[in-house]
C-alpha cells in the first residue's frame, strides 16, 4: 500500500489503535523547557517518575533575560523560580538538561536540531506549539499540552488521531532576498490561518530541494501558524550531512543502519493526500506582516489593503480590528510604516544562516531605532563571534544579546511598550506578542 512519508513514520510508532480511530504513539523523544517546570511536581504528586529520563532533554529558554549569563542574574519571581525548578528536577530525575552556563543552551527548537536529539523517521514533542520546526529533519514533530506532557513523561507513549494529508508543492526558483520565511508567509495568505487545521503538511518540490536546512527549519516552524500541528520534509542527502557526527546522533555501525532506515523515508509516487497545493517560488517576494496575524502577510513592494474590498464580512472585521489595533490606514506603502524597534531572533530565525545575512545587511550601517540580535544557542553566539558577525553589529549601534526567546514570548522583560511597533522575524505577531 503506498504511503506517505509522514504515514511510513507514523504507523512505524502506533502501540495499538483503539475502536474509535485513537492511537497510541510511542514517543522517541521529548524536549521540554522552563515554562513546564511544575510538571514534574505534579508527576511526584500522582506517584509517578519518569519512565525514560534518557529520552527527556531540558533546556531553560521563555524565562531567560537576554541580558542574564546565569540564573542568579535573573530578577527574583516566576521567571527565576522556572528557570531553577527546571534544573532541580533534571538533577533529582536524571534527564539530559542544558543550563545558561552551557554553552549548547539556548532556544528548545534550535538545540534539538544543533544537538541531533532530532533525527529522520523519529516521533517526537514538546510542550511549545512550534515543536513542528523539527520537520524539516524529516521526523513527526508537534506541541502538546501541559497534562499530555506528564503522559509522554510517566509512559513514554501519546494518545493522538491520524491526521488528514496534505502536500504543498514548491515549484520553480526563487528570487534574491527570498527566505524559507517568505515562502510560509506565502503560504499562509494564500491558504489562510486555518487552512492547516487536521492536516500533517509534507513541503515538497524543487524550491525545498534548494532550500538550506535552516530555510527548511524556518518553513517548518510556522506550519502551526497555518493551522496545521506538524509539517515534514522527506530527508535528503542535504538532511543526512547535517546530522552526521552531532552529539546525540547515531554512530558507527548505528549511523550506517540509520541512513540506511532514512533513505527510505521517501513519499511513494501514488501516495494519496486528501488536499495538494502548489505555489510557483518565481512568485514568491519578500513579505511582511501588517496586522497581527501571520495570514495579513503582503509583498514588502505592496500597499495595505482597504477592507471595505473584501467580500467576506467576518475577514473584512478582523481586518479593521487589525487596522485600528496597529493604527495603520489602507493604502500605506509598508516602507512608511514607522517602527520603534527591530527584532532578529526567535526560533524562527536565530541560526547562524540568519545572524550571517542580517550581518550582511548590517555592515557599513547605522541603527536608527532599538535593534536587539538575539542568537538561538550558546553555540550559534560562539561560532558568530569567531566569524566577527557580533562586532558587525555592535558597530552598527545594535544590541548583542545572551540566547533566548526573546521579544517572541514577550514575558522575559524584553517587550514592546503600548502603542509601539517593531519589525521582527518571530513567528507569531498577536496582540500582546
């Protein structure tokens, strides 16, 4: 029977299938950060422990000032108390846990990949809905919530319901200035918001043939932003390279048999989808948000739309709720739109293929507003800094920072004040954010 990619993976990790179409998945690997750390007390509570600490990775990313280095420089409160209770339960119960004085910490969906805790043909969550970046590596990835987190945690396995199919297919090339964030942008007005809702998306053709695999991570990140909790890319030969000789990677004999598993990880040729799009990548310009949803995404060239054109009364609401909450006109060119500060980070785009291009925008130049540059990982700020990008900045009169979420989450202390904008390569832009 021919397959998808996504159905080879998944029907690869059902335990047992219940009368009423339910699955019992079993879960190769499980990230967590700060935010969850009372998870394990309310685990303790029920008597339970976890059942394989090898299979758990912690890392404190939400709460983490970008100006801190250490926990003790984090003010006193919730944000300290997260960060700490996360490092006690990985002392008491044994899990794999990146501190801030770890140089390979930093933002949970940038070390899995960094770290090779996320590989091809793997089943594998965490408790932030932009778990789904770690499809580009070719595995099943999605956010979960708090109390099917202690459920991966005490059994090791998930209850979950196949998803329905969908493939969107890339084709032709791209143009210059053209990122793996302008191509889901592009998706996102064209299929909507909700467009994604109960369907797994695989991302296919020649422009994700192309595509870096940081592109592919930033692709694969704001699936959820389409409605949809996972997004795959097949593995390639591009795939494997990348995970060759990470930490947490196979090796040796182990490392053959896994290419060996990962080549097969292919979309069979009469595979069905229950939806397929396609969108040609010639078409695709850079594209900013105006509002405060991924799906108001426009070409940079073009001009914010009247919603008094569009047809569809609840779209056109939504729209002038947008409008007035930005304070923005229809007809404004976006170049016009003024902004109090830039924001360059997030799991998103917070790689060192993203640090070296806003370098090479950065270089010879002067910031005229508040610019924060927030590297994803420790490592990623290492290998920055060897490569001078962080004096590029620095020089340009922006902000160097520590690793962490960032402006992103908006509750580490760096925000927006009311009624200011800021231009950022985040993934979510709603009130509040």
């Amino acid at each position: 029977m021919a397959k998808t990619v996504f159905e080879k993976i998944w029907d690869q990790h059902v335990v047992v299938e219940r009368e009423d179409g339910d699955v019992l998945l079993y879960i190769d690997r499980h990230l967590t950060h700060d935010l969850h750390f009372r998870a394990f007390d309310a685990l303790k509570a029920k008597g339970l422990s976890i059942k394989e600490p090898n299979k758990l990775f912690g890392v404190p990313d939400h709460s983490v000032p970008t100006t801190a280095k250490t926990v003790k420089e984090i003010p006193e409160g919730e944000m300290r108390e997260a960060v700490e209770g996360l490092s006690m339960a990985a002392e008491e119960l044994g899990f794999t846990h990146f501190p801030m004085t770890d140089d390979r910490h930093g933002i949970v969906h940038v070390i899995g990949p960094e770290q090779g805790i996320t590989l091809p043909g793997l089943m594998l969550v965490c408790g932030d809905s932009h778990t789904s970046t770690h499809g580009a590596l070719g595995c099943i990835s999605f956010g979960i919530g708090s109390t099917e987190i202690q459920h991966v945690m005490a059994t090791q396995t998930l209850w979950q319901r196949k998803p329905k199919m969908m493939r969107i297919n890339l084709t032709g090339k791209l143009g210059f200035g053209v990122s793996g964030k302008d191509i889901i942008l592009a998706i996102i007005a064209e299929i909507g918001a909700a467009g994604g809702t109960g369907f797994a998306i695989e991302y296919a053709g020649g422009v994700i043939d192309t595509l870096s695999m940081e592109g592919r991570m930033t692709l694969c990140n704001m699936t959820i932003e389409a409605g949809a909790r996972s997004g795959i890319i097949a593995p390639d030969e591009k795939t494997i390279e990348y995970c060759g000789g990470r930490p947490f990677a196979p090796a040796g004999e182990n490392w053959d048999s896994a290419v060996a598993y990962w080549k097969t990880l292919r979309t069979d040729d009469v595979a069905g989808f229950d939806k397929e799009v396609t969108i040609e990548g010639n078409n695709i310009a850079p594209m900013v948000t105006w509002g405060n949803s991924p799906q108001w995404a426009i070409p940079i060239t073009a001009k914010i739309p009247n919603p008094a054109d569009e047809k569809e009364l609840l779209v056109r609401a939504d729209m002038e709720a947008a409008l007035d909450y930005m304070d923005l006109e229809p007809g404004m060119t976006l170049s016009d739109i003024e902004i109090n500060t830039v924001f360059i980070g997030a799991c998103t785009n917070s790689r060192i293929e993203d640090m070296r291009a806003a370098a090479q925008v950065a270089k010879g130049r002067q910031a005229v507003v508040r610019t924060l540059v927030v590297p994803g990982s420790g490592l990623v700020k290492k290998q920055a800094e060897r490569e001078g990008l962080d004096r590029v900045f620095l020089e340009a009169g922006m902000e160097w920072r520590e690793p962490g979420c960032s402006m992103c989450v908006a509750m580490n202390g760096d925000i927006l004040a009311p009624g200011e904008r800021s231009a950022s390569t985040s993934n979510r832009n709603f009130r509040g954010r």
